[in-house]
C-alpha cells in the first residue's frame, strides 16, 4: 500500500515541491557509504556527506561521555540521509537491506535516552524533514502528518480549527514519529491515556521498503509504539484530535512536604474531579524553576499542579478543595508553572548540564521510592529534583534529575554513572524503566518478559536480517565487535550497581568524594563562553525547527544547536573542514533560535564571538554569506516561513499577539 | 556672443549630521529579513556593510514618509515618528519644513517639490494667504520654463528719470541720476547675520560676485583685502553714528547705505552733495506710517528705500503690520502721487521661502535682501541662544568655498522658483511683476467678500 491517497500536504516547511536548497559550497564525499547511496540518484533524498554534518547525528539530546566513544561505541555514522517522501525512504531502506548496513532512525533528537545515537556506525535517517502536515479533518477530528513534524506546528496548526492533539510529549519540538518509537507518555496521559489509544493508524516503512499501513485494529499496531526503531521506520499519522477545552485551566497548590503533596494528589486522582492532568514537582524543582523564572512567584515548597479541563471538574476540584481546608495559589503563577511542563531541560543552564532517571512506577510506591533516592543522591553529594507525571492505572512517570557539569568530562562522567546508580535504586524501589536507548539497557532485563518476546517474533518477521537500529533494544552492540556496548548488559551492569546499591553508605560516599576529587582536578582552567552556553543548552531542536537558514540548507550545523556542537566537537578535538567552518556564517540572524530558546541562552553574541574564532583560522567567504542573503530573499520557502512568522505562535509584535491582531 | 544669466550650481554636501525630518525606528523583534530593504525606493533601509546578515540603521534623512516600509515589514518591527529635533526647528515664520527645504536647496540647488501627499492647508496668515496667477501654466512647452523663452530677472538700483527732455538737436538734456542694475532681484544682506566669521563674509560675497548680484556689509567689518577682492559687489554700511561728512568711501559699487535716524535729512544731504555719483540707500526700520517715510525720502531725492522688517516680516513696534500688507502700503502712496520708479524699494526680513520673493515684489517692492535666510543655507539651526562658541553646527568655521557654494545654490533655486511663477503668470520680465496685485488672490479679502454676500452686506 502507498500513501498517494493521503491527501494534499496543507503545512511543511520541508515539501518536495519548495525543495530547492542553497548551494553552500561542499566537501567531497571520501565515505564508501554515502557515495554509494548518492550514486542511486533517489529523488527526494538529500545525502549528507560532509564528517562534519554526520558529527551532529552522533548524539541526542544528552551527551555521551567521551570514553564512551571513543571505547565503547562507534556513534559516528557513516551516513546521514534526509528523505522528504516515503518513496525516498523506501528505496534508501531497499539499499541498506541489499548492503546488510544499519538504519538508525531519527527524529527531532531530543530523546535523552541514545534511541537514535549509532553504536556501531550505519544511516542515520533523518526523517525531521518529512514534516508536512497532510490533513486536519475537522468533521472526523482527526489529523494526518508525516512522521517528522513536530509537535509545535501541529498545535499551531490545529488551533487555527479551535482543536489540539489529546496528549503530547514535554518536548513540543520532537517528532509525532520520534514518541511513536521512544515513549507515548507525557502531557494528559493521565486523562487520555498512551499514546496509541489516540494514534489512529500508522505507516510503518520496513526494511524491505513494504509501506504497511497500520491501524488500531491491527495486532502489530501497538507494537510500534516503543519498538525504537526496530521494526521500521515510521512515515505517516493519523491522530485523533480534540476541540480545545474551553473552561477550566491550571491550579497550583504548595505544599510544606513531597509527603504532603502526594497525599494531596492521590486524594485528587481518588476523587471525582477527572483532572485532565496532574504534576508533581519537587521544592528543588520549583527552586531552579522560580529561578529561571527570574522572580520571586513562587514560594519554596513542594507543588502540585492539577490541570482542569471542564466545569464539572472546576466546580468538584473547588468542593474538594474547600473539604480539605486547602487553598490554592493565585491563577497566574499555576498558569506559569503549567507553562512549564514543556520546558523541564531549561534548568540544564544551571549545571552546566543534568543527569537523572526517568522511569515508571506505581504511586504507592512513589514516595518510598523518593525518599529512597534522596537519601542515596545525597550521600552521594547530589541534589535531586522530582518530577511526577501521573498516568492512568495507579502508575506515574518519574523524573529525577540532578545537575551535572558538562565543562567537567571527568565528573560528568562519574555524574552519569550515579545516574545509573540512581535508577537502580528506583528500579529496587519497584520501578521499571521508561524508554532503553543505550542509557537504560543496563535496566533491559525488567522490561515485561511477554511484550519484549512478542516485539522480537515480530521483528523476525519485518527484519528477518537485523539491520534495524542494530546493536540496540535486544542487545547493546559497539566497537570491538560489539564488545563496547557490553558493559551495559544487564548481567555485567546489574551486580556492579548492585554491590554499589548494597554497600551504602560507604559506596555512595566514595561516589561523592570520587565527583569532589575530579571537580578539583579537572576543574576546566578557561571556559569558553560558546563551549559554556553549549553545555547550558538544553538541546531540545526547537532553534533547529524555526531557523530559516536550517529549511534553506537542510544542513543543521547553520542552526544555533549545530553552531553548539561544533563548538564542543572543536573544543574536544574534532577536526572541522573549512566549509564546516564556513557553514557557520550562513546565518539570517533573524533571533528566532534566541526567541524560541526554553534556556534563553544569548545565542547571537554567542555567534558572533564563534564566528570571530572561526574566521582566524578559516576566513570568512563574504561572498556566499552575500549570495546565501540574496537566495534566501528569493525564495518561496523563505517567503512563507515570514509569512507564517518564524515561531509559529509567537507574538510578531511589541503589543504581544499575532500580526492580524494589530 | 549672446549669453544667457545663470547661477551654476552643484552639490554642496552638508558638514553637520542631517536632521531627519522622519526617524524610522527598529524593534528588536526585527528578523534582518531585508523585507524594507526591497520596499524603500528612497534607500532608507540597506543591510549592513559590515555584516550584510543584518540591517543597518535606517538613513532616515531619505525617508519620504511613503510608510511602505512599516506597511511591509512582517515583523511589525518599524515604527516611523516625526523627528524631534526637526519638529523642534525654528520658530515663527522659520518653520521646520521652511528651514529644511532651505538647506536641501542649498545642498543641491534644486527646486524642491512638495504636493504628493501634501496634507497642509492652502492658506495662511500673510504670505501664505495670497495666490498667485497660474493661468499659463498649461500653456505647452518645447524645453520647459528655463528653454522656451526668455524671462528677465533683471531689476534696476536707482532713481529713474519720470520723463525725458532732449534738446532741438537731440541730446539728452536731463540729466540722469546715476542707476545701478542686478540680474536678480535679491541682494544679500550680512549686516543682520547673528554670527559672521571672516570665512562666511568672503564666501557670502563671493557668492555675490558670482551672481553679479550686491552683498551689504558693516563698513567696519571690512578688511581691506576684502576690497580688494570683492569691492565690485560689496556696499557699505555705514552704522548709525558716524559722520558722514568725513566718512571715506571705498570707490567700487558706486552704492552706499545709512541706517535712517534722527539726523537723517542732514545726513543725506551731505551724502548726496558729497557722492553726488553715488546711488544712497537708506535703510529704514518699517514702523507704523512707514509709506509717509518713504515719501519723505522721495522727497530727499534718495534712490533706495531699504525697508527692514521683523524676522517674521513684520513691522517693528506695536503696529505688526506684515510686510505684504506694508509694502503694498507703500507702493500704493508712492504711486497715488505718480512717482512710484523715482525710488526703488527694497524689502528685507521675514523671507523664508523662494515664494516669499515674488510675493513681496507683488505686494510692491522691487527688489528684496535675504539675511536669515543665508544663515540657513548654512545650515544653521535657529537656536534662540546664538553665540560663535556654542554654534552646533560650527558655522564661523565654514569654508569660504563650502559657503559661497551653499549659497549659490540656494539663490539659484530661489531664482529658479521665481522664473516658475514668472512663466505659469505669462510674465516675462520681473520689474512687470511689481505691484500687480491684480495678478494675486488674497485670501483673507476674498473671505471677507463672501462673508459680506452671506450676510446681506453688499459689495465692496
């Protein structure tokens, strides 16, 4: 089955027919692999060759520690492609069937758990410029896209019809395909349910470029969901949507305990208020957040934030309240926290750089399971911060985070192993883990016996010769004939953290005095301002979804996380072309990367002062930065992305609002 | 060899920083897009040098206030106001639009041109309220107004005989006073310039000597090199005080001038007896009953009545007359007793625009001197605190070069506008100009009229 009768593309920054990209000057393509896949001529399919661009794909959203790359695994791809149709990505599968090489399916990359990072090199399918959205069905309420598109253009998008999509994920800049393969929990999944309760039907791409059409009926159809790329690569959507509540809103209550807090929510969930959503957030959360909020709003204590989204549930939820003695803070502050639930990495600023675990549990285990881990974190000289999503079932989503810094890659690297050591505790406390990645396959041996077998029989049969995501879920793979990746199997992982686990306090102390040692040691004598706002980045790809040079060039280095990246990769060492260091400079300057910015990380003077740097050594090509303003001037894409205003949504004006309202 | 009267003009850049009249300013919410840069056919907006990823600071001198750019901009991020400095220009009759059309006819000599967009009103007090004749204005032209025919602009200095008599034999018999002639009907008057440096003398009257036109001058302020150099074109001033019967006259000109005071008839008769060679000119302070003055000075045989006005153009003293109702005044008491060519009458002050020139010469004078507005082809900014150290545009420390250039140009787009009225009235000389009022609108008389046919009044 193709997708030809999926109906006319309504919004796509990346459309075959606007396709036309600036020719930036490029590097030859050296790489076996890329140049056999270049030299199929596929439509529709732009071939990233340059070392420097495939660097930007070698990692997600948290960084892996460099002794990780260089003796664990090989996280370099050996290419990169960017399909903007399904039979572009059909015939790049083909290929790589009928060579035997790894695909490594890729969204927006903002998973922090390693689902898209390489461990044995491969393609890397880049499917963030699939990322039209095809149809908005206001009668039937449903909703078609392309796998790529992104949460914030959907919303943008649907809210011109008055509707939005039921659940959505923390991050609105990752891909519909990206939570399709990683996770379905997160915003509203406590009223809506998972992911594949409102996902209608899917097209899954397998490795022999069959485009299957799936849909809820269909047995395979929730097997998709969390297979990480195993069984194929995600092409289109269909979700159903819903009319835009029109009453109800947020409520933030404080709370002098986490104690406190959850037995306030347990008491909301047990009642008859059916919130849409409820949050938990730690008095360390609420610290940074109140922070990074720049003001004194919020008191310092343990928050709940209930989400209502019908008059029913306001007028139950003011009853309850009223019966509990408990009185809510004012509206405004709710509605600044609620804001915040699509922003949890802002706080990466303050490490610079976070570390934690994310992972399932069952909320009468929750508060066990913390205190658990306060203790543990603090032994181990860490301050963690929660934060508790519910979920339908008597479950919750768990993050526990910590602030690492990234300036420090010693630290960093012992700060990541407490991370694990940290998840081991919460899985001991009856937690299972959220998404595998690379991160949590030391956690793989709890996922549940029956669905993983079933994922494997079906995986037998959609990609009988393993090419999927290869080294990862089932068996982490890596250098040294996939050695590298054994240190994170279950059966060697498990009894390092469990002596760990069982030796407390000395083993915890050990870890912290271990963290203090390298922190003095290996203190970084300079920072690098860019290297520093590098490590604060939150590198959730929202600068990557608005930035003009980005739709133009197709080439993420343009784009303030791939400015970032370079900027670490050179600092660790990376050697970088001249026309890497030139791609540097083809920028609008427009500050849509500053104004979407969760961190609000001075990003143009960053530029500037990286451009300086760059110029030393490589020059500046004054005349393509000249001939890239005259191109983007010209071009259809760039008029419609103005039009539509470059952060769909965001006020275009001093007065704040949309253009029409002035 | 036939040659035709021209003033040569070129750009004459300004030395101080512009005052725009529209300043653009850029929110921070601007996205460089370059959207102004493809509106503006003015070229307020360009991108950078430096950097062309970024716009640079709008040229707001340019802005024609066409609002395309704010139209335009997707961000909403332009914003366009009045200039503060700009609005904040001047005072009286020196408005704003006044002295910034001054400066951009001395910068390029070019006839500026307002009427697109012109939202102002189409009368006013004064000057403003009288409408010139334009009735051939259509009349179709081969080469426009300065190709097609000839239009003198030429203006005589003097007393002129009202009647000849000739021997039998034919000679000339009377004896005729002695006539001066410029080619343009302004002079240039330096004695009432709040500042003067050596620099912008010399310049003033080399523009002077260039246009084959006079520049009035304190006897005091000048050197002898100066003499020398320009003493063709340069008539003295003598201040009041002095004793004429001593008083040493540089030979040149062949025009003099004293202030009127109270020894004034004295003075004029030891004057003419003296120089009887000599064209004199009197300037005198326009008070009320300043048309019995003058009489009396037709009566002293005196060829030149300067009348000086207010810097407005009005009258000293309580009366305020304006100087178009003032001259037209003089001239008719000058011809109701059928001498009007035995003086010439030269008007000064209050002329602020090229249009002021034939309206004055309409209202009966013959010849006009600009002062003020020398200064501002100079780019002066009319501060009410004047002073040479605290000028903000420096003006004493102008070259004598970049001064005569400004001002030529200045006078040349004046002399130009003047030749537009000229034509568009079918006039092709300006001495034909003078007084005919029935060449004019007035505005306030005509409202005056219709008011009196509404009410019943009857005619005047």
């Amino acid at each position: 089955m193709t997708s030809s009768d999926v109906g006319r593309p309504i919004h796509g920054k990346g459309l075959p027919s606007t396709r036309e990209l600036f020719g930036a000057k490029d590097e030859s393509i050296r790489d076996r692999v890329s140049q056999r896949i270049v030299e199929l001529g596929i439509p529709n399919l732009r071939v990233v060759a340059a070392s420097g661009e495939r660097m930007l794909y070698s990692r997600d959203q948290s960084e892996i520690p460099r002794i990780l790359k260089t003796f664990a695994f090989r996280t370099h791809p050996d290419a990169v492609v960017q399909p903007l149709s399904v039979e572009a990505l059909s015939a790049v599968l083909r290929h790589a069937l009928s060579e035997g090489t790894t695909v490594v399916p890729r969204g927006a990359g903002s998973s922090p758990f390693g689902g898209s990072v390489p461990v044995m090199g491969g393609i890397v399918v880049d499917m963030s410029r699939m990322d039209a959205i095809l149809e908005v069905d206001e009668d039937d309420k449903t909703l078609t896209v392309q796998a790529g598109a992104r949460w914030a253009d959907i919303d943008h998008e649907l809210s011109k019809s008055g509707l939005r999509v039921p659940t959505c994920p923390s991050s609105k800049f990752s891909t519909v395909g990206g939570w399709i393969a990683t996770g379905g929990l997160g915003i509203n999944s406590y009223s809506k349910g998972h992911l594949s309760a409102n996902v209608l039907a899917l097209e899954l791409v397998s490795p022999d470029g069959v485009v299957r059409r799936l849909s809820q009926a269909d047995p395979e159809f929730a097997q998709v969901f969390g297979s990480e790329g195993q069984l194929g690569v995600v092409a289109t959507a269909t979700i159903a949507v819903a009319e835009i509540p029109k009453v109800g809103g947020p409520h933030l209550l404080l709370f002098d305990s986490s104690k406190e807090a959850l037995e306030f929510a347990g008491k909301v969930l047990a009642s008859d208020v059916e919130p849409g959503h409820v949050i938990y957030e730690s008095e360390s959360k609420i610290r940074l957040v109140s922070g990074a909020l720049g003001g004194e709003h919020l008191r310092m204590l343990d928050a709940v934030v209930v989400s209502l989204e019908c008059q029913e549930s306001e007028e139950r939820f003011a009853k309850l309240l009223k019966k509990l003695g408990a009185s809510e803070q004012k509206e405004y502050v709710a509605r600044y926290l609620w804001n915040e639930r699509f922003f949890p990495m802002k706080v990466r600023t303050e490490g610079p750089g976070m570390l934690g675990a994310e992972v399932l549990i069952p909320t009468k285990k929750l508060g066990g399971a913390m205190d658990g881990a306060t203790a543990a974190c603090k032994a181990m000289g860490l301050d963690p911060m929660f934060e508790v999503h519910y979920l339908p079932d008597g479950e919750a989503l768990m993050l526990c985070f910590f602030l690492a810094d990234q300036g420090n890659t010693f630290a960093y690297t012992v700060d990541a192993f407490k991370s694990l050591v940290l998840t081991r505790l919460l899985i001991d406390a009856g937690a299972r883990p959220y998404s595998i990645g690379i991160w949590n396959h030391a956690f793989s041996d709890h996922l549940d016996r029956s669905e993983r077998e079933a994922l494997e029989r079906l995986k037998a049969k959609l990609d009988p010769l393993e090419i999927m995501n290869t080294g990862k879920y089932f068996a982490l793979s890596g250098r040294w004939a996939g050695l590298g990746g054994k240190i994170f199997d279950p059966r060697i992982m498990k009894p390092v953290l469990e002596v760990i686990v069982k030796l407390p306090p000395l083993s915890f102390s050990l870890l912290g005095k271990l963290s203090g040692l390298l922190r003095e040691r290996f203190e970084p004598r300079r920072r690098d301002r860019i290297v520093a706002i590098a490590d604060e980045c939150a590198m959730c790809g929202s600068c990557v979804s608005v930035c003009p040079a980005y739709q133009l060039t197709g080439d993420e280095r343009v784009t303030a996380r791939g400015k970032l990246i370079t900027a670490k990769a050179m600092a660790g060492g990376f050697p970088i072309s001249r026309e890497h260091a030139h791609r540097i400079f083809l920028c609008m300057r427009c500050k849509a990367c500053e104004q979407v910015c969760q961190s609000k990380l001075a990003l143009i003077p960053a530029f500037e002062e990286f451009e300086g740097v760059l110029e030393k050594s490589f020059g500046k090509d004054a005349k393509e930065i000249e001939r890239f303003l005259r191109f983007a001037e010209r071009s259809p894409v760039y008029d419609a992305l103005i039009a539509d205003g470059l952060v769909v949504g965001a006020p275009r004006h001093e007065q704040g609002g949309e253009l029409r309202d002035v | 060899m036939y040659e035709r009267y021209h003033i040569p003009m070129k750009i004459v850049e300004p030395r101080a920083p512009r005052i725009p009249e529209f300043t653009i300013s850029r929110a921070d919410n601007c996205i460089n897009c370059g959207r102004c840069e493809q509106a503006c056919i003015y070229g307020v907006h360009k991108r950078s040098e430096s950097d062309p990823r970024e716009m640079a600071d709008p040229v707001n001198h340019l802005c024609k206030n066409c609002f395309r750019c704010v139209a335009e901009c997707p961000q909403r991020a332009l914003t366009m106001s009045n200039g503060a400095e700009y609005c904040s220009l001047g005072r009286g009759v020196w408005t704003p639009l006044r002295i910034s059309t001054i400066w951009g006819e001395a910068e390029t000599g070019k006839i500026p041109v307002f009427g697109a967009g012109y939202s102002g009103m189409f009368s006013g007090p004064h000057f403003d309220g009288m409408w010139t004749d334009m009735s051939e204005i259509v009349r179709p032209t081969r080469d426009g107004i300065h190709g097609r025919e000839f239009i003198s602009t030429s203006v005589d200095i003097g007393r002129l005989p009202l009647s000849l008599q000739f021997t039998p034999s034919g000679a000339l018999r009377t004896e005729l006073p002695p006539l001066l002639e410029i080619p343009i009907p302004m002079v240039l008057d330096l004695t009432r310039l709040r500042i003067k440096s050596e620099w912008m003398i010399r310049g003033i009257a080399s523009a002077a000597k260039h246009m084959k036109t006079y520049v009035f001058a304190d006897i005091d302020s000048l050197t002898q090199d100066m003499l020398s150099d320009y003493g063709d074109c340069i008539v003295p001033v003598i201040p009041p005080g002095k004793d004429v019967s001593t008083i040493e006259l540089p030979n040149g000109t062949g025009m003099v001038e004293l202030t009127v005071e109270t020894s004034w008839k004295n003075d004029s008769k030891t004057l003419l007896s003296r120089f009887p060679e000599m064209v004199v000119s009197f300037r005198v302070k326009a008070r009320k009953g300043i048309e019995d003055t003058v009489l009396e000075m037709l009566d002293r045989d005196i060829a030149v009545a300067h009348i000086d006005y207010d810097d407005d153009g009005e009258e000293h003293g309580a009366s305020k007359r304006h100087a178009s109702e003032s001259l037209l005044a003089i001239h008719s008491k000058l011809v109701s007793v059928g001498r009007r060519d035995a003086i010439t009458v030269m008007a000064g002050g209050g002329l602020a625009a090229a249009e002021h020139v034939p309206k004055s010469i309409l209202c009966g004078a013959d010849i006009v001197s600009l002062d003020k507005a020398l200064l501002m082809a100079l780019e002066c900014r009319d501060c009410v605190e004047c002073a040479a150290s605290s000028c903000p545009v420096d003006i004493a420390a102008a070259s004598s070069e970049w001064v005569e250039g400004r001002v030529m140009n200045m006078v040349g787009a004046w002399r130009d506008q003047l030749l537009e009225v000229l034509g568009a009235m079918g006039i092709r000389e300006v001495r034909r100009l003078r007084g005919e009022v029935g060449r004019a609108l007035f505005f306030d008389k005509l409202e005056e009229e219709f008011k009196a046919a509404l009410v019943g009044g009857g005619r005047r």
